[in-house]
C-alpha cells in the first residue's frame, strides 16, 4: 500500500537529480539496512562493510566536490541522503554524518591542498574511516572550556588529553581532533590510528545507537607532525562550522526516521481490528496520524527551505539550530506516540518504533542538546547570552 508522505507537494520543489539520488539510497536502504539492522541493533553490532558501502552509493561527503572524490551535489541532495539513511537508522545516518560533516567538511574547509588530497579520496570511498573530537568528560555544551591540549615542538606538538563520547571512535582510522594551543587558542588537527599514545576505547552499554560504536579518544604524549595541523582556523568558529553542516543533516535525517514510524503506523492501525473495526477508525488514533502527518510536513518545509538557503550560503547558525531542534523533537514525539498506536507489539524489535525512539534520545542530546538550541535561539531574539 502506498502511503502518501509528501503532503504539500514538495517533490514538485526537487529536480530529476534529488529524486534520483533519494531514489538510489531508499533503495540501499531496502535491500541493504532494513533486512539486517534489527539484528545489529540487538545485538550491538556494525553492519559490515557499512563505510565502503555508503562510500559506494555517493552517501560519503556527498557536497565535496568530485576533484576530492565527493559527488559534487547540492545540499538538498545531502539532506535527502540524511533522511533517506535514517529512515534505515539513526546509526547508519551518524556515521555517515559524521564522516561527511565532521571530517570531511573541516578537511575541504581547512586544510592544505596536500591533506586535502591525502584523505578526501579515501574517506569519501569508505577506505578510511573518520571521527570527530570535541566534546570532552568535562566538557560537553560547553566545548570552549575544552582541557585537551598540545605543545609546539618544532616540527611537530605533543598532545594531550581526553575526548569523549565519538561516534565511530573505536572503528576509526583518523581523527579529527580540536585541541588548545599553549595561548589557549582552539586548533585543529588530524590524529591517526597508530601514533604512539593514542587510543579510542569503547562506550559499552549503549541503549541507544547501538548498531554503531561510541568511544573515547585519549591522547597520552602524542606526538602529532605539524603537516597534520590545519593551518588558518583559530578559535570555535573551527569546529562549531562543522556542527552547522551535521545539524543541518540531522534536521533532514530524522524526518526519515519520522517517515518509518508514520508509515508503520498508519499499515497497522489499518489491519489491526478492535471492537469490531480498524484502528484506524477511532477518532483518537486519527488524531495521532493526522498530527503526525503535519508535524513530519511542517519539518519538510523547514527543511527544503533551510537547504536552498544553505545552497545559496544564507542559512545561519541560529536558523540551522531552530531546525535540528523542532525536528528531532517531531521525530521522538511520533516514534513515542506511534509505538503507542501498536500496543504491545510496538515494544517488539519486528517493528522499528522503539529503535528510532531510543536512537533519538541520542539525537536529540548530541549536535547540541535541545536546550542548548532553544537559547541558542534565545540569543539570536533577544541578543542576551543566557548560558553562562
Ligand atoms: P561563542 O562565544 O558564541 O562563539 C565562539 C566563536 O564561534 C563562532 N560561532 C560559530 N561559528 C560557526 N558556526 C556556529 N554555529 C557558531 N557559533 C558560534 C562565534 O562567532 C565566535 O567566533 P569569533 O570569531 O568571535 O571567535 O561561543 P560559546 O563558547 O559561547 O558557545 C556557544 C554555544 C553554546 C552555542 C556552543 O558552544 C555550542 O553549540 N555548544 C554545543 C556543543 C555541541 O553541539 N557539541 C557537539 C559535539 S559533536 C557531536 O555531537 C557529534 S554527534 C554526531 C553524530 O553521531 O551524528
Ligand atoms: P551536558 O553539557 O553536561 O548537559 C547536560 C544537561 O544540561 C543537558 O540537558 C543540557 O541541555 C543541560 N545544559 C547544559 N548547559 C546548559 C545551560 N547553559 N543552560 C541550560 N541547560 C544546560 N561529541 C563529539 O565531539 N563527537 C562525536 O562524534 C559525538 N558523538 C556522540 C554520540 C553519542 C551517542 C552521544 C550521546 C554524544 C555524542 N557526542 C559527540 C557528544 C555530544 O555532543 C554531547 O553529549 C552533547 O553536546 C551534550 O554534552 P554532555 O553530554 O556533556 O551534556
């Protein structure tokens, strides 16, 4: 049965290309994520080989350009890559995210012709597999008060310290690491797997995110070359213009997972009879789907929008924080209140309710918490910093 979720039309907003590159993720997505991630997800285990597939499909930097083995696509195309890889799950989208906007993004952004060359190739194929180091056991919404920090040494800094909580950190290759320098000035540098005195242990116990590994990365004297550094970016404006790439993915991923629990719903409460009809025939569970069905539209919109600024260089900061955040929201509330339209069989792993809601709870505390884009959102009203 075809369940109509584009409620106002915006595929008429896309070109042939968006719909084709949708069209051949949701396809990867079918054969590829949906068959298997239950399993994975139970078990806490990787999909295997899922960097080089993603890489295969053109899902890794998508907006790098082709020079730098990207796809050279627009930002909608990302977006609908986000929503349509998370509508498999929010694992899957993550490290995706995380290898294109946070390793990615700031290789192309800030480094030298050299490094770019070096690993774009190999991190947009999937051969290598990237991190992102900033939030610290310290210090989390708070990343300027990050203790990590290095030493010049002439050709090369001795780095120390600890990063916590970094997606795909135990699996990774290389690192992209935001450390202070000895002024306290924030730099950015690139850490590989191998160099003595760095190690990434595993985040056991995850009940979240669980078909993909969470980590540390801790920095015991390592001694990093300086053609590892970026050389230009100074200051928080480095990695928080990575965070603007991912948050602007993560408001379009979660539609995807949105769309999975929408469409689910809506199958069920169809077949399922009680007292002598369908579910779908209450007026309480129409009113959920119907709420559902605008909140997913009303994040469309956000979004399609939020992407043409973002084509254009217009989206700032605070419009990007409004999106994650309203968007992740929508995205919890309908895996919560459609888990509910299944009764008990929403708590089963057969349907994908409860896997989305409990990825969410990751989502909508990483990339910036919910409060954190609320005043964020503050700031940029009333000018006034309320975070300290
Ligand atoms: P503040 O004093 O406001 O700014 C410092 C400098 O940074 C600039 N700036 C930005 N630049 C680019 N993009 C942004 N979004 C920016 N926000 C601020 C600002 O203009 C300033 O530049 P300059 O030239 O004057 O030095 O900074 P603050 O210390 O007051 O912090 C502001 C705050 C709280 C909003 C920021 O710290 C923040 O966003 N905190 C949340 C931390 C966070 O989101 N961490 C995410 C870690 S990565 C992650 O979670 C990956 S999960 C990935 C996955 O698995 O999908
Ligand atoms: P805290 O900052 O301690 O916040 C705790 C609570 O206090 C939150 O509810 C927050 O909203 C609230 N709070 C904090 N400050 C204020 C304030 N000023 N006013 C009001 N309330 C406030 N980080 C990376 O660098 N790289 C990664 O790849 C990465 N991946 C992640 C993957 C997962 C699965 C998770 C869970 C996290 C990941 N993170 C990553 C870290 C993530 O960005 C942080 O968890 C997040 O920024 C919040 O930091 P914290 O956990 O230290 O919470």
């Amino acid at each position: 049965m075809q369940i109509n979720t584009d409620y106002y039309q915006i595929d008429d907003l896309l070109t042939e290309e968006h719909k084709m590159v949708r069209g051949a993720v949701r396809d990867f997505v079918n054969q590829e994520i949906k068959p298997v991630i239950d399993q994975h997800a139970h078990d806490h285990t990787d999909i295997p080989d899922l960097m080089k597939k993603l890489g295969a499909i053109g899902a890794l930097g998508p907006y790098i350009p082709e020079k730098y083995g990207g796809a050279g696509l627009d930002q909608i195309s990302y977006g609908l890559i986000m929503q349509e890889l998370e509508a498999g799950d929010s694992a899957v989208r993550s490290s995706a995210s995380v290898q294109s906007s946070l390793v990615m993004f700031p290789i192309h952004q800030y480094a030298t012709e050299e490094q770019k060359m070096k690993w774009l190739p190999k991190l947009a194929s999937g051969e290598l597999i990237g991190c992102f180091g900033l939030t610290e056991p310290n210090h989390g919404s708070n990343p300027a008060g990050m203790e990590t920090k290095f030493v010049d040494k002439g050709d090369h800094v001795v780095l120390n310290g600890a990063k916590m909580w970094i997606t795909n950190s135990p699996i990774a290759d290389i690192a992209v690491v935001w450390a202070k320098d000895e002024e306290g000035v924030v730099r950015g540098m690139v850490v590989e797997r191998g160099m003595e005195g760095f190690t990434t242990p595993e985040t056991h116990n995850k009940w979240s995110l669980r078909a993909s590994k969470t980590g540390e990365l801790v920095f015991e004297n390592v001694k990093v070359p300086k053609e590892n550094l970026f050389p230009d970016i100074k200051g928080l404006k480095g990695p928080l213009s990575c965070l603007n790439s991912a948050r602007y993915g993560i408001s379009w991923g979660v539609i995807g997972a949105a769309i999975d629990c929408y469409e689910t719903a809506v199958k069920y409460s169809l077949e399922r009879t009680q007292f002598g009809k369908p579910l779908a025939g209450f007026q309480l569970q129409q009113k959920k789907l119907a709420e559902f069905l605008t909140e997913i539209t009303k994040a469309q919109l956000l979004c399609w929008r939020l992407g043409t600024l973002k084509n254009e260089d217009k989206a700032s900061p605070a419009q990007i924080s409004m999106a994650k955040r309203n968007n992740v929201k929508m995205a919890i509330d309908i895996a919560r209140e459609s888990r509910q339209i299944l009764g008990g069989m929403g708590i089963v792993g057969d349907y994908p309710m409860m896997r989305h809601a409990a990825n969410l709870e990751s989502v909508i505390t990483y990339e910036g918490t919910h409060d954190v884009h609320l005043l964020i959102t503050g700031m940029d009203i009333t000018g006034i910093n309320a975070f300290g």
